[in-house]
C-alpha cells in the first residue's frame, strides 16, 4: 500500500496481516502517517496497491465492518439512543447500554432525566468534549465491528476514564 499527493510520497511499502481475534494498535509520532493509514484503509482516500480482506474460515473475500471514531467525536442531533444506533440501526437496547458501559459513557447518561433518550444537538454541542468522545466510541462499539479504528479519539478524555475504557476494549476483544 502506498499514498502520495502530487509529488510527495507519505507512505510507501505498507504490508499488514491482520488475524481474527487479535489486537493491535498502530503508534506513531505525530504526523508519521497513522490518520492517512486508516484513511487509505478506509478508502477515504486514494491509494496504490491493493487492500484484502479475507474470511479466515474459508479464505473468501468477506465484507468488512470498522468501527472508526475520528480524531473529533462527531454527534447528530436526535437523541442519545438514536446516535449509538447510527451505524447499526437494529442495536437493541441492551446493546447500546453494553456499548455505552465499554466506553464509560453509562455513568453521565445515567444523570440525564430522560438517559438514552435525551437530546442531543447537532455536533453535540450540548455536551462536553469527553461526553462526546465516549458517545462516538460507544457508537463504533455497538456496531459491532470486525475491525475498530481509534484515531487519536481517547484525546478528550481524562486519564482514569482513558486507562478504565482502554482496559474494557481490551477485555472486551480479546474475550470475544
């Protein structure tokens, strides 16, 4: 895999195998090309060579789920619920309420007078930064992805919140 713009190469020779049920974590300096990674992943932008995904079960091509929460958690106006449900429409309650345990998100939902169903504004302007992040994490969560993307999204949150959801992400994959 490789990416350039115009003239400038970012990323050359870019080989990754991924095994069902294992973890990893890209790290890197800043700018050393992590977002442009998981952008050219995600086909957001374009890249050279070629990206497989294959069932290890029988070797066919299968369709991808990733669960990405950008470097700014992004929220739709509607409501608590409705933005977990954003990627997988038929969540049931249960599973948005795991998702927002994983992602410490229960806790300030639990607060609210109407918790899942209370409004959120457009951009989610009606919550903190860390309330945010943690909705947008919770959402790539309840999607229940094969693959999640965390760009850079623990930024917003305080350090105890930060190590409690990297644990429970941990425990989380590495159980299922």
């Amino acid at each position: 895999l490789g990416v350039s713009f115009g003239e400038q190469t970012v990323l050359e020779d870019v080989n990754m195998h991924i095994h069902c049920g294992s973890f990893n974590v890209i790290i890197g300096q800043n700018s050393a090309g992590k977002s442009t990674l998981i952008k050219a992943i995600l086909g957001e932008i374009p890249h050279t060579g070629t990206i497989e995904f294959k069932d290890t079960k029988d070797g066919h091509m299968a369709k991808l789920k990733i669960g990405y929460v950008p470097q700014k958690g992004v929220l739709f106006s509607g409501t608590i619920a409705s933005n977990l449900r954003f990627g997988k429409a038929d969540a049931s309650d249960e599973q948005i309420k795991k998702a927002a345990d994983i992602a410490q998100a229960s806790e300030f939902i639990e607060t609210k007078n109407d918790r899942y169903e209370s409004s959120i504004a457009q951009g989610g302007s009606n919550v903190s930064g860390g309330q945010k992040q943690r909705l947008a994490i919770a959402r790539a969560i309840a999607k229940d992805p094969h693959i999640y993307v965390f760009d850079d999204s623990f930024s917003a949150l305080d350090l105890k919140t930060d190590a409690a959801l990297r644990k429970a992400v941990s425990y989380t994959h590495l159980r299922a």
